[in-house]
C-alpha cells in the first residue's frame, strides 16, 4: 500500500503519540494504517507498508485484539487473515478508555481498598490515613464517573463534554 504524505504523517505522529501513552510504537502506527485504510489488511501488507519486521507485526496484531481495538475478517478467495479496526472515533475511544480503566484503573481502586480494609491500615499515622482514604475516595468517584460515561451513546457524551464545557465557562465567570 502506497501511503500518502498526510497519512504517513498520520502515522507516524499516532506512533509518537502511543509512546508517549505507554503503548509499543509499532502497535500504534499499525493502528493508524488500519484506521487511516478504511479496509481490511493482511498482516503482509501491513509489514510491506510500514517496513517493519514480519514478528513485529504479528507480536503487535495480538496486542490489538487482545485491547479490543482490532478484529481478524476474512475476504472471499483469500486464505490468510485480514485485520481491521472501527472508522468510528467515539468507537476507538469507547475501547481504550474501558481497557485502560480495566488494566490500570481498577487495580488501583482494589489496591487502595485493601490497604483501607487492612489490620495494619490503623497503624498508619493519621495523616496517612486520611491520605489514602482521600485517595480510594477520589479514585472510586472517577471510575463511578467513568463508568457512567461508558454507558452513554456517542450523541449523549457530545452533549455531556460541550455541557461541561458551558459550565466551566459560566463558573470561572
């Protein structure tokens, strides 16, 4: 696949930007050509088009599925496996923000409650305490909040982020 300027361009900033979040610079950049082609792509073409190594893509291909951002389909009179992700954007952010919440978030929110159930926790200085119960407090309201978010349709969340907007605007006068 011959990619244009603005796709390279595309691509290569979305693998920056991966970095930048955590995420394998290749596995970002192969996200980026399968958003950036609108079709389906053997695991080939995606090597052959970002001229990366053929285990790399393969390593990076399962990665994808396995945050549910990418799905094997298959083409009528071709054999191999094709991967494509979602051209919708609210749907991509649907994915990440619940993935990340399930491998980062809520670990912490469980981490926090353990340290607060713990026979050792009234050990703790009362400063502490009231530190990481601040903590578990700020952190279950997020992941409520979050959750709740994760519940709306792309139309409702529009509504809720420009509505938050106003009343940002309206607060700080």
């Amino acid at each position: 696949m011959k990619l244009t300027p603005v796709s390279e361009r595309f691509i290569l900033h979305w693998g920056e930007m991966g970095s930048r979040w955590g995420v394998n610079r290749t596995v970002s950049q192969i996200h980026a050509l399968l958003y950036i082609a609108g079709r389906p792509l053997p695991a080939d073409e995606i090597t052959d088009t970002l001229g990366v190594a053929r285990s790399n893509v393969s390593n990076s291909l399962k990665e994808l599925q396995g945050w549910g951002l990418i799905s094997v389909v298959h083409l009528m009179g071709d054999r191999r496996d094709h991967f494509e992700t979602t051209g919708d954007v609210w749907g991509l952010a649907h994915a990440i923000f619940k993935e990340r919440k399930k491998r980062e978030f809520d670990p912490t929110v469980d981490f926090l409650r353990d340290c607060v159930n713990s026979p050792d926790y009234g050990k703790e200085e009362k400063d502490a305490q009231k530190r990481i119960a601040a903590t578990l407090q700020f952190m279950e309201t997020v992941s409520s909040w979050g959750d709740e978010l994760l519940k709306l349709d792309p139309e409702t969340l529009m509504k809720v982020m420009k509505l938050g907007a106003k009343i940002q605007k309206l607060i700080r006068g």
